[in-house]
C-alpha cells in the first residue's frame, strides 16, 4: 500500500514537474520574454532592466532553477495590462469561479446520477430512452449557444439580464453543469446496470435480500467506486466550459481573466493561470487515487 | 472489414434517430459544399444598405449581418471551415495518438514511459487551457490553431491503444502466431492492428463532435478561426452583441452547431453499441 | 410428505420435481431449456444431476429457487418443497424461503460476494434479512465458518473476499448457506474452477454436512468423477432431458443409456502403447530457472516461476507435466518454446543449445517445436480464415501460398474436419473444432516437438476423449515427441508415457507414468491421486 501511495504521489510530482518546465520553455522560446511581460510603450531602458531582473543573460539552466525559485517564493510577476499583481487578480476572481464551478458540479451530479439510476432501472423502456436522449442532447449541446438562449429568453421572457457578477448563479451554473450532467447519468446507467447484472447480486438474491436492500446495500457502493473516477475527469471539463461560460454571462471568474489576458497578450496572467489549472487537476487527479485505497478494498491489497 | 460486413443486415435496423442524424449530416455536408449555389452573394460581399436585416427578406433568405453580409453566404462558408477544421483536426489527434500508444504498448520499457508522461501531462490540462496558452504567445495562424485542435484527445487515443496493443499481445493467437515464427512486424501489422482499430474508430466517432465543439468556442471567444475566414462560432462571436436585435446572427449558426454535433454523436453511439456486440462475440 | 408420530420427523422427499419442463425464447437451439424433469430429493441424500454444457442442468437448479431470467417460463411442472407446492416463479413469498430451507452456492465463490464488503457483513446480512436478532448473528456467523472447518473464523468474517483462496471462498459461501440451517442445498458446479486438492477439501466439508445434519443436496456437476465420490443417487441430462436416473452404484456400473455410458468412459482413463524407450531425448531441458519481476517502482518483487527443472522427451514419446494451478507448468512451457527468457540453466533442442538461438536460426527452431494452446476460443485471430490461419506456418517459413493453402487443406481431412471448413472464420465453430484447428495449424510445420498447454481443459468431457483420441492419433502418424501439460490426473494417464509431478515451479517426483500415478512416492503426488475424483478409478479401463 506505501508502495501504491508513494508511486502516485510521485507521478504527480513528475507531472507537475514537466508541465512547468513545458511552460518554461515556450514562454522562454516564445520570443522576447521580457517584452512580453511589460508594457508595450515602456521605453528600451526598462526592458533592458527587466532582462536583467530576470536574469536573460544567463544560461538556459541558470534562468530555469531562477523560475522555479521565483514560482516557489510565490513571486508570479504583475499584470502588463492592470499593473497589479497576478496573484491578486486571481484571488479577486477565485470566489466567483469556485461558486460557479461547485454550483454546476453539484446540479450535474444530482440530476445526472438520479437520471441515470432511474435509466438503468428502468432499462429498455421509454424513460430509458428519453434519458439517454437527454444526455446526447446535454453532451452535443454548445454551452455558448446554451447560455445566450438563457439570456435571450431571460431578456424576452423576465425582462432581467441573467449575467453580470450580481446575478444569479443558477443560470451559468445550468450552463456549465449541462454537458457533465450527461456524461454522469450516461455513466451512472451503465455503472449500475453492470453492477446489477453482476454475479453477487444474483448470489444475493438466491440468500433471500429483498430487491430494494440489494440495490442500495450491494449494487450503489459497488457503481460509485468508478463514479470517483469520472468526477476527477470531470474536473477538466468544468474548467474548460467554465472559461466559455464567464464569457457568455460576464461573469467576473478566472475563466473571464484568462480570455482577457489572451486577448492582451499579457503573458504573466496567462503563464500563471495554465499553472494554476495544472496544478490543481494534478492535485485533484491524486486525491482521486488515494481515495481509491479508502473506498475499494482490493486496491488496499497492492 | 470483417466486423462492419458482419452488420450489413443491421443497416435495416437502424432506429429513425439514428436516420435523422445520418440524413442531416450528409444535408450538412452538402449545404457546405454546394449552398454557394444558393445565394448570389460572397460571404464577404458588404453592403451598407441592407444591414441587420432579419430572416425572410426579399433578398437575403437568411438575413444580414451588421455590415450587410449575406447570412447565408457566411454560413456556408462557416460550415465549410468547421468542417474541414473539425474532420482534419481529429484526424490528426487520431493518429499521433494511436500511433504514440501502439509503439508505448509495443515496445515497452523507456519509450513506454516518456509516452505515458507525456500523456499524463496533457491529461491534465484541459486542451482549450493549452490552446490559450498558445496562442497567447504565438501569432493565430490557421496552422497553428489547426494544429492545437488537432490535439484534442490525442492522449486518450494514446490510453486506449496502450492499453488495446496490450492486451493484445497476451491474446492467445499472438502467441500462437509468435511460436511459428512470425517475425514481429508480421504480428503486429496483420495480426493485432487490425483487431485493435475498432477501438480507435469507436473513439473517433466520440472525439469528432468534441472538436467541432472545441473550434467553435474557441472561435466565439475570438480566439480561434480569424477574419476575413469564418467558422461558424466565429459567426457566433461577431453577432454576439446584437443577440436581443438581431437574434438570427447568433441562434442560426448556433443551431447549425449543436445539430451537427448532435448527429454525429447519435451516429457514433449507434456504431459503438454495433461494434461492442460484434467486438464481444468474437472474444 | 407424513410426519411421525413418535420423531417428529418428517419422511417422504424433502424436494419433488416433477414434469418440469421450461421453455426457451425463438432464439434457442431447442424448443424447451428443460423438458419433462422428474426426480425426488430426500433428506440425507446427494442427487448428482450430470451433464455437459448446455444440457439445462442450471435452469433445474434456478427454478426450484425461482430465479429463472425471465426469459424462460415455467410451462409445465410441479416443485414442491416438503410437500408443500412453491409458489410460481418470482413470487415475493419465495424470498423467504432461499437460504432459510433452500439454500444455493455457485461456481465462481468469489464472484457470489459482494467485493467491497467484508465476509462477516454479508453472512450478518444474512440473518438480519430472515430476522434473526442482532445479539445472536457473530455466533451464528462464528459457528458457520467453524462447521466448515475455516481456520480462524473471526479472521475470516473480517476478511474481504478477494483476500481468500478460491477454497476458502468457497467454504465461506457453503458457511452462508448453512447459516438458517435449510433442509437442502443446490450446488452448482462448486468446485469445477478449484484444484483437485481444493475440490477434494470441499467435497469432504459436503458429505459431512450430510452426515452430521442430514441435509440434502442436489449437485450439479459434469464430471463423473466428482459423481463416483459423492453421489448416493445420479441422473443424467443431455439437451435438457433426464436420459438415466437411479442409485449411483447402478448408474456407475450398469448404465442403460448411451450417452450415460459415453459420460463415463470419458472420464475413465485409457492406457497408452508406449513406444520403446531407447530412443534418443529430442529436447533436453537442464535445471531450467525462471523469475518474474512484479510491482511498480516502490515494490518490486521477485516470484520464481520455474525453478532447476529438468526433463527430457524421445521422439514419439509423450511426457505429461502435471500440476495445478501456479506450479510454473505454463511458464516453464514457455521457456521451452523460447516465448520467454528463461534465466538459468540450459535447453537443448536435437544436441543444440536453444537459448543463443536469434533470428533465422531461431526461426528454424520454431518449425521444430509447435504449441497448441488453452483456450481456442482466443488461438485464432477471429479475422483470418481457417486456411490462412493454417497455411500461416508454411507461409512464413518460404512456402508459396498455393502450395499452403493445399497443404491447409490436406490437414483439416487429417484432423477431422469437413473441407468446408477452409473458408469458415473461427466464429462459426465449437471449442472440440477450433482445438482441432489449432493442432492442424500446429503440425502444419511438421514440427518433432508438440508442446500441448492443458489443450482439453477448457472442452466438454466428451469431446474432451475426442480430442486426446486425435492427439494419439496425429503422435502415431506423424511421429513427433509431445509434452503434454495438464491438471487432470486421468488426462495423463490416457495420454502420456513419462510424467512430471511439478509443484512450486518445481519437479517433485518423475517417472513412467503407470508407475507414478499408481504408486506415488512424494506426498504431494500421494495427495493428488488420492484428490483425483473417482481417484480409485485411475485404473485403466480401455485402452486408446
């Protein structure tokens, strides 16, 4: 088992390790790093000063130990476009985009899991159908189109603009969380009718479990483990939409900042949000692992 | 193909959802190929006097945008770029993937490792984060936005082979064809390629309607397809501001998206299911 | 069913089957999965209901519970419990019934328990299910897996299921069905996924069940074998009708019915005409070792598969290596085809050394020595022809294709099968004939050394002698040495001269195998002939 914990915790780092340096290297590669952190109209002395702040005239390994230093001291470098520090910009945004974000997660997995349980239950028939018709539609469904029909019918139909940073969470939150809701209940259904069909349940039912005991004792826990799985997946999906959907509803998020500073080219804020997003699916996608050991018996035995 | 021959007859069975999707796609690609024919206009032909006009008018069936373009015309050639986007960008996924995890699965060892960190990587950036990224940096060619679409899912490929080319080689007629004599790229272009790629065909039919959804948000966001070309998202993206005005600017091409996912996503679950039962009975 | 007076006891059978007949769905092979089944069950008795694959012996088992897919009606037919009729298929009433007088374990036991609950939680489940208070269960559950002599039963109650053996598993399923203390047990198939040793444990834990508490025991099997051991009465089923029934004894010794008497012979070893001798050892293998490297990089560890084995074979000659599960027989196996790497020691194929063997020199050893395999569901690429699999061989040793395809030709009529064959793909034929493809494919190189990996195991008993027939056969025609890898003690008698008794990766006692098997002198041998079901039959009967 330390073996299992140890391996995982150091494929992270690796990861980690290498999507920094990839990071390193592009910005370093990208053209001139230190014109590109600052403002475009500062004059030749003042880039020149930044390249030798940020050490441009040394060699390759020297400027790469410096930029894994810096990162380490937190020291994330300053928005050309606002002049604030990165960090604060993030940290102004974060709150919004977590409540955006955990919002969706939590419509997703209550309308998905329940959709597909009710599926798989009732397998072959018109509820079946009908909700795997709602997840192929939740699945192709554009979330900008989705949105902007939000707030064009919230306009003509509640005469209220559904965007902007005091309205309601709710709607970008059924935005966002529509595509994940339909891979959830698509999983959930085929999660559970394996389980079903599995031979324990058969074995249980020859014991004499009632039906509903034998669904919610045996069939549930065994169809969630692999749900921890896909909601770790999941986590990259809600990131990337959530970069659309700030967009489509002004939502001020991270999302929002990062088209921003793309459209800016303010390097800085970008270079940090990638790492940021990095580091936490790494992070989230190790937790997913180590709470295998916890919740499924057999990995414990590795 | 001995599997697809084999559901020739279930041609016959195809539910009418699945119908409708094939009939909209193959309306779709024509619509992109041949709709020039249907309006006189260039999708980049101005006119300053007959702006924002809705759907229905006399002369413009789809209506005009706010610099008085044929909507129709931009929407052809917005389906025709999605399109080629869309079909060459999972191509090029398809392949780098599954080549990269054939030879991680076949030759094992360092190689092995360096493709399964790479993809360890990627999997954990979102692929629009990277696209951002890089063009953030770089000038937006259509190359290069190309390109970072075309990496869209690349390293599920990669999983999936990985994993395909492994359990293939512990398949007892690789073993068998092994101890006569067969030299190993014997093996493995006649014996577990071919028995592998249904896997990566299934894949295929799930990542296409993810990357026409991909290069139309990225376009939305004014960071994908740039002017004078267009996409359909990039459609979107100018009509965008006029959305209580002039509706059909963003709804129509909206539309055109969603059902051209939907379709293809109907037809690729239709397929799965068919190959899953053909891949299960011959195990 | 009357009960006595003076007892209390009930007499009279305790399980009635009487007309049952099921139907199957228009997709079937056959109108009915059974039809007209009859037979009575009484206390203290074990009815062995045999048959091979598709027989309809499980559907019997399924609806006396009333678990029948729903597929399958009930279309005539009577069950009665003690006397009572049950209910029709699928009624509530019937849950309280399974477990608490009809109890049921199955083949796989691992796969019957739930994998993310502890042993003890389920047995628990259980009891609680059928009321029994919450203050009795862990005794209940304590004694349970005691009566089935598990060592440290409260060890076992924490367990998960994956953390026993398949002998333990399967004693912890008898343990939850004995928990209610029902009146009869259906077994189906218990112990056909175990090892011999493992299947004589459980055999013995079933027939003091018996003995102790009267139980009764309806006992579905295919091996005739497991029937000499414990059956007090048999009936035979083929497509889902009883051919023969009566006494065990009778059944054994004076069966009326053909395909009865074909049943047993096939589990009835044959003798063997050895060939003599002195003829010169094709392969010599000498103190061959094989270690696998297992684990990440934080817990690597070292099992030893094969270890110091040596043995030779003649050419004509059969050598069997017996073992069961995981004592390198399958490894080793590989090592001799140059599949795997082997790590000391040396092999040597007709005086040469095999391990510096590369490339073309390597080739050419590959058209010496063939392998046929396990499973032929799985040999053959399911998206090549019988003749391209066949003519394969020849064709990638220099021979043209025409000249192969006739060669693929000529040995499909040697083996057995209809020239029709040649244009089939593997999908369209039974494991009997896509075994006998792969031994076509196999001598297709007319190879000196056929190594044959449990080539019977995964077949039906009767075509099982169908295909060891056509081994000895093709050895006599053709003349090369085989090795012959098997659990089945009966198997190598039928087949082999020589025999190797392999345990651990090692050889722990060599011979002619007459000698071997009749006088073992290491105690493992010893303890797998005495485990062989129907071991006191490995007599031989008729010779092949």
């Amino acid at each position: 088992m330390t073996g299992y914990i140890l391996s995982r915790v150091a494929r992270a780092a690796l990861t980690l390790l290498i999507t920094v340096s990839l990071v390193f290297l592009f910005i370093r590669f990208s053209g001139d790093p230190a014109a590109a952190l600052v403002p475009p109209d500062a004059p030749e002395e003042v880039i020149e000063q930044y390249r030798k702040a940020m050490g441009l005239d040394q060699p390759l390994w020297k400027q790469y130990t410096g930029y894994i230093g810096g990162l380490l001291r937190g020291d994330f470098g300053y928005s050309v476009h606002t002049g604030r520090p990165v960090e604060d910009l993030f940290l102004e945004r974060l709150p919004y985009t977590l409540r955006l974000g955990l919002t969706a997660l939590g419509i997703s997995l209550i309308f998905g899991i329940s959709l597909g349980v009710t599926a798989a239950i009732r397998r072959g028939t018109l509820v079946d159908r009908i909700v795997m018709g709602i997840s192929v539609f939740a699945f192709a469904m554009p979330n900008f189109l989705f949105g902007l029909v939000l707030i064009l019918t919230g306009a003509l139909v509640f005469k209220v603009f559904l965007g902007g940073a005091d309205g309601w969470v709710l709607m970008p939150a059924l935005t966002l969380g529509l595509a994940a809701m339909g891979s959830f209940a698509r999983f959930a259904r085929s999660s559970l009718l394996e389980t079903i069909n599995a031979p324990y349940m058969r074995a249980a039912e020859a014991r004499g479990v009632p039906f509903a005991r034998r669904i919610l004792r045996h069939a549930a826990p065994n169809a969630a483990i692999p749900l921890v799985t896909l909601i770790g997946l999941s986590l990259g999906a809600l990131i990337a939409g959530s970069v659309v959907t700030e967009q489509v509803f002004a939502w001020p998020g991270v999302g929002q900042l990062l088209v921003r500073s793309v459209a800016t080219r303010d390097i800085a804020v970008v270079q940090f949000l990638v790492l940021v997003v990095a580091a936490t699916m790494i992070l989230a996608n190790l937790i997913v692992d180590l709470l295998y050991l916890v919740i499924d018996p057999r990995i414990r035995a590795r | 193909m001995t599997n697809l021959s084999a559901s020739k007859s279930g041609l016959a069975e195809m539910p009418w959802s699945v119908r409708i999707s094939v009939v909209f796609v193959f309306l779709f690609v024509a619509f992109a190929l041949f709709g020039g024919w249907l309006t006189p206009y260039g999708f980049r032909e101005t006119s300053m006097f007959d702006r924002l006009l809705p759907p229905g008018s006399p002369e413009y069936i789809l209506g005009t945008d706010a610099r008085g373009r044929d909507l129709l015309a931009r929407l052809v050639t917005g389906a025709q770029i999605t399109l080629v986007v869309a079909i060459v960008g999972t191509l090029i996924g398809a392949i780098i993937g599954s080549l990269l995890g054939i030879i991680a699965g076949a030759r094992r060892g360092a190689t092995e490792a360096v493709i399964v960190a790479a993809v360890d990587v990627q999997a954990s950036l979102p692929i629009i984060v990277v696209a951002l990224f890089l063009l953030a940096m770089f000038d937006n060619s259509f190359t290069l936005f190309l390109l970072l679409v075309g990496l869209n899912g690349w390293e599920i490929y990669a999983r999936l082979m990985r994993g395909a080319t492994l359990s293939a080689k512990e398949h007892g007629y690789v073993i068998a064809v092994r101890a006569l004599g067969a030299s190993p790229a014997r093996i493995y272009l006649r014996h577990v390629l071919p028995n592998i790629l249904n896997i990566a065909l299934v894949q295929f039919t799930v990542n296409l309607p993810l990357t026409v959804l991909l290069e139309t948000a990225l376009s939305f966001l004014g960071l994908g397809v740039q002017p004078p070309l267009t996409s359909l998202g990039q459609i979107m993206s100018e009509g965008r501001d006029r959305l209580m005005t002039a509706w059909w600017l963003t709804l129509l091409p909206g539309a055109l998206i969603f059902f051209l996912a939907l379709s293809i996503s109907m037809i690729g679950d239709w397929l799965r299911d068919r190959l899953d039962i053909t891949l299960r009975s011959e195990s | 069913m009357t009960i006595d007076e003076s007892t209390g006891r009930t007499s009279g059978p305790v399980l009635s089957v009487d007309g049952l007949t099921v139907a199957l769905p228009l997709s079937g092979d056959r109108a009915e999965a059974v039809t007209d089944v009859t037979f009575q069950i009484s206390a203290g008795d074990i009815l062995c209901l045999v048959g091979e694959s598709g027989s309809g012996k499980t559907v019997v088992g399924q609806a006396i519970l009333g678990m029948l897919p729903r597929k399958l009606p009930v279309t005539s037919g009577l069950i009665q419990f003690q006397g009572v009729d049950l209910p029709p298929q699928r009624d509530s009433a019937y849950r309280k019934i399974r477990s608490a007088e009809i109890a049921t374990i199955f083949q796989d036991a691992t796969a019957s328990l739930d994998p993310v609950q502890r042993i003890g939680t389920q047995l628990g489940e259980i009891l609680e299910v059928h009321g029994v208070p919450r203050a009795e269960r862990s005794e209940r559950i304590l004694d349970a897996l005691s009566a089935v002599a598990l060592e440290y039963p409260e060890r076992v109650s924490r367990a998960y299921p994956h953390q026993l053996s398949g002998g333990q598993a399967q004693r912890a399923v008898i343990a939850a069905a004995l928990l209610l203390s029902p009146k009869i047990l259906i077994a189906d198939e218990p112990t056909t996924a175990l090892d011999v040793t493992t299947q004589a444990d459980i055999l013995a834990v079933i027939l003091r069940l018996k003995a102790e508490r009267g139980l009764a025991v309806l006992f579905i099997t295919h091996d005739f074998g497991v029937v000499e051991e414990i059956a007090d009465r048999v009936a035979v089923m083929t497509e889902g009708r009883i051919v023969e029934q009566g006494a065990a004894a009778q059944v054994l010794e004076r069966p009326q019915d053909a395909y009865t008497r074909k049943l047993i012979a096939a589990s009835h070893p044959g003798s063997r005409q050895t060939v003599p001798k002195d003829a010169k050892p094709i392969l010599e293998a000498d103190n061959v070792s094989l270690n696998y490297h297992v684990g990440g990089i934080f817990n690597r560890r070292k099992i030893a598969a094969v270890r110091g084995v040596s043995l030779n074979v003649a050419s004509g000659r059969t050598v069997a290596i017996v073992g069961e599960s995981g004592s390198g027989k399958s490894s080793l196996a590989r090592c001799l085809l140059r599949l795997e790497e082997f790590d000391g020691g040396s092999i040597r194929f007709m005086g040469e050394d095999v391990s510096g063997l590369e490339r073309t020199a390597l080739r050419s050893f590959r058209k010496s020595v063939q392998v046929v395999l396990q499973d032929p569901y799985s040999a053959l690429d399911p998206r090549q022809t019988v003749r391209s699999a066949i003519a394969e061989g020849p064709v990638i040793h220099g021979m043209p294709r025409a000249e192969a395809n006739r060669k693929a030709e000529a040995l499909l009529d040697l083996t057995g099968l209809s020239p029709q064959a040649a244009d089939r793909y593997p999908r369209e034929f039974s494991g009997g004939q896509l075994q006998r493809i792969c031994i076509a494919r196999a001598l297709a190189l007319e190879p000196k050394l056929l190594i044959a990996d449990e080539p019977v195991s995964a077949l039906d008993v009767s075509i099982q002698a169908q295909i060891l027939e056509l081994f000895a056969e093709m050895q006599r025609t053709l003349g090369f040495a085989m090795l012959f890898i098997t659990h089945d003690l009966r198997v190598a008698q039928t087949i082999s001269d020589d025999v190797l008794v392999m345990k651990q990766g090692a050889v722990v006692e060599r011979g002619p195998t007459a000698q071997v098997l009749h006088f073992p002198s290491h105690p493992y041998t010893q303890e797998l002939v005495a485990s062989a079901p129907g071991g006191a039959s490995l007599a031989p009967v008729s010779a092949i």
